[in-house]
C-alpha cells in the first residue's frame, strides 16, 4: 500500500515521536509513506477563529499539492490536521461557491477527489494476517485505555470516520469508537472498556483556561486509572501535550498520583512488532513508560 502523507507541524516537532513510530510501524506492514513536497500548515485553530476562507484554503492548497504529485489517497496522522481537512473537503462538497472561491485564493486547480485518511483508517485496510505475522512481542501486560479525543470522529458527517473496508462496512461510532480498540487488540495488547473515549480534553485552552483543562484532563486520568489501565493511548499531539505534560501539574492540583503512561497508539503496535525503543522515541515522555513496559522491553 502507498499513500500521501501529510505530517504537519506538530509531527515535525512536539509531536515527533508519533511520526517516528508510525514511519517505523508502516514499514513493518509494507505500507509506503510519501511525504507531500511544499506542504504547509493546515491552519488548525487559528485560522478557524480568524477566517472561514483562510480555513477552508489551506487544507484544500494542501489537498492540491497531493494531487499535483499523483496521490488518490493521503494519511493525515494529527487530529487537528486530519479534522480541518476533513472538512474542507466535506464544505468545498457541499458549497461549489465556496470551491471555487477556495480555487481563486490557492491558484491552483484542485479536483476534490482526493480521499483523506486516519492511520487507524489505514490499520483497518491492513490484512489482519499481515499485522499478526509482524508481532513478536507479547505486550498482554499493557492494560491501555483507549483515547480518540473530540476530533477524530466528529462532526461525524464530515467526519465520516471508518470502521471497515467491506463493502457496506458502516462508519464507526463517533461517541464510542472501537478502530483504535480493535488495532491494539491484534497486536495483543489488553483493551480496557472505558467511559472517556471522545471527551475534550481541553485542547489549547490550556494555555488560557488552565483551570478548565486540568479538570477535563483529571476526569480522563481518573477514569483510566479507574478502570485499572496502566496506558493511554492517544492519536493527537494536542491530547498527548495535555495529559502527558500537565499529568504532574494535575496530581499536585487534584492531590492524587496518576504516573500514567501517555503513548501514541503507532508506539505500541511498534512495541509488539519488536521496534528498537529507540525508533519509537519511548524517552520523549514526560511520564515515563519504562516501569509498565520493563517486562515488554526485556522479552
């Protein structure tokens, strides 16, 4: 399989080891990643606060510079990335007016048929032979909480988040997602059922309504420990940053201890596929998962 791929910024920096590990895991399974030439920011936030147009170009400039190198389909990794593209395609879709007006700020022809993709989309695509045959690892010790956040499955009409590829397969869940569950499940990890799947955890205002943050991010927290995970599993930088980073900030405002594990859901598959820890950036974490993952790393 080979696909566009669009990192964005935060995979190239603050988010870098969900880049590295899910290079690592692609190429485990064949899976050939070509990095879009010229891609740009996606606009994120920002530019949805500032300008509906602003929102809507950058993605689709970015979705025609896919098609200008002869990509059909593109893997957009960060939630806030895959999300403003998702969009823009369903809005350029529903609204000619606004494609064309997209067409005239990006100077560029685009034909709107490019498909836009989750890893966890593509792990569903993948022949559930091939990822058995890639795990080496026992990792049954990892109890993880699945974490999706607000964005991957929402607004679920433009969203249109996939639970199969079988012909009449339906779209997952967008309240209780099970792709993320099933992917970790194949590669033997133990998936716990829990109650905070797609709840917000607070997103960038955490740099303006710190408060707020920290309590979202306590109930996620508290609720995986409940359920007696040892990880959370993530597939946003955003949600990482918060419930990794802050994760010593929320035990000393709640006065409880957490000492979760916060890991992108591509390091634990490469963990079961044997990835040198190194290649999965496993020390990039604030918390650290060297304890939980003690008897992962010496098997």
């Amino acid at each position: 399989m080979k696909y566009g791929y669009y990192p964005g910024c935060s995979l190239h920096s603050t988010g870098a080891e969900y880049d590295v590990s899910f290079r690592a895991v692609a190429e485990k399974l064949g899976i050939e990643l070509d990095e879009i030439p010229g891609w740009m920011c996606c606009g994120t936030s920002p530019a949805h606060a500032s300008s509906h147009l602003l929102a809507v170009a950058l993605p689709v400039k970015n979705l025609a510079l896919a098609e200008k190198a002869g990509k059909s389909e593109i893997v957009v990794p960060c939630a806030a990335c895959f999300s403003r593209f998702k969009i823009a395609l369903y809005e350029t879709h529903q609204n000619p007016g606004l494609l064309e007006e997209v067409k005239e700020v990006i100077d560029s022809p685009f034909e709107g048929k490019i498909k836009v993709l989750h890893p966890l989309e593509i792990m569903e695509k993948t022949d559930e032979d091939k990822i058995n045959e890639a795990v080496v690892k026992d990792i049954s010790g990892i109890k993880v909480a699945c974490y999706y956040g607000c964005l991957i499955t929402r607004p679920h009409k433009a969203m249109a988040f996939s639970a199969g590829t079988e012909p009449g397969s339906r779209l997952d869940d967008p309240e209780y997602p099970m792709a993320m569950d099933r992917t970790l499940g194949k590669c033997g990890a133990t998936v716990l059922d829990w109650s905070y799947k797609t709840d917000c955890c607070g997103a960038t205002f955490s740099l303006t309504e710190t408060d707020a943050v920290l309590r979202l991010c306590n109930k996620i927290l508290e609720n995986a420990r409940a359920v007696g995970a040892n990880v959370i599993a993530v597939a946003c930088p955003l949600c990482h940053a918060n419930l990794d980073t802050r994760q010593a900030e929320i035990e000393a405002e709640f006065k409880t201890r957490y000492g979760i594990p916060i890991l992108y859901f591509t390091q634990i598959m490469g963990l079961a596929f044997g990835i040198e820890p190194e290649k999965l950036a496993l020390k990039k974490h604030l918390v650290s998962p060297e304890a939980v993952l003690e008897n992962v790393l010496k098997a």
